[in-house]
C-alpha cells in the first residue's frame, strides 16, 4: 500500500484518483507521519435487494405483551 504526505496529496489528488481507479491500489494519506485518510477504489455493488433474504433471521414470538415471569428474571 502507498503513503504520501498531505501536502503531495493536495498537490497532485486528481492523478492519486485516477491511479488508485486504475490500479485499484488504495493510498494512505499522512499527515506528519501518521496515517490520516485512506483513498480506496469505489466498488458497485452488483447484488440487487432480494425480497425476504433476511426473513430467516427473525425470531416471532407467540405472546410480546404478557410479563415474563419470576423465574425469567
């Protein structure tokens, strides 16, 4: 992973863009020698929403209203 100063940073950002766009090698950005931001490629995302995908995550409960009782607590 490459690291450059800020202030190499401020001076040339497009061409940082456009390289980590083309060689998808993120750049870490430092300021006085600690790391500040990250410069990563953007990456779509090809899934589309699926209806119900999480439907088997959920639990139901029979009774939500009703106490628990002592011997829960």
């Amino acid at each position: 992973m490459k690291t450059m100063a800020i202030s190499e940073f401020k001076a040339h950002c497009l061409q940082v863009f456009d390289r980590v766009a083309r060689t998808k090698e993120p750049v870490v950005v430092t300021k006085r020698g600690k790391p500040l931001v990250e410069v990563v490629p953007f990456r779509h995302n090809d899934e589309s929403p699926v209806p119900g995908k999480l439907s088997a995550t959920l639990v139901f409960e029979k009774d939500i209203v009703s106490p628990l009782g002592k011997s829960i607590w």
